[in-house]
C-alpha cells in the first residue's frame, strides 16, 4: 500500500479560488480585458488545454473580487508572508 492510500482526512477547509491571474492597474483597460478574453478562450481548444493543464488551471474564469478573494482577508494570512531581507 503506497503512502497516499495510507492517508485519511481529518479536516476539509472550504475552498477558496485558486490560482489569481492579475494585471497591475496602471495597464490600460483594454489591455487588460483583451489578455483576459485571449487567457480564458485557451480552454475552448485541445492545444490551449493541453498548455492549461501544465501550469494546473484545467478550466479558466473570470473572477470577482468580492465573491473569490474577499473571503481570504477573513483567514489573517498576512502574518505568514516571509519578505525577502535581502
């Protein structure tokens, strides 16, 4: 029996949306909605799956702040990010 079957959950956090693909502001709507558009559009053909499935994003959505990651300032998690000193 391999490792993985020996295991059993014991706690199942709620999900959360997984992977943000985000552009910073100062790049103009128009940019931003068109990357957007040509991203998502990549799960419509097999070659554009094959590359989604390689960075693990099977299927890409648009997300809303409010609904997708609004919910993670709940959890505090600020207080493990490590800044780089060097």
């Amino acid at each position: 029996m391999s490792l993985k079957e020996r295991l059993r959950i014991i706690y199942e956090t709620s999900g959360y949306a997984p992977h943000p693909f985000i552009a910073n502001p100062r790049v103009p709507l128009k940019v931003r909605n068109s990357v957007t558009k040509a991203f998502i559009s990549l799960g419509a053909s097999e070659s554009g799956r094959r590359l989604l499935e390689e960075v693990q994003i099977p299927q890409p959505i648009s997300s809303d702040y409010q609904r997708d990651f609004a919910p993670l300032e709940k959890l505090k998690l600020e207080k493990f990010v490590v800044l780089d000193e060097g």
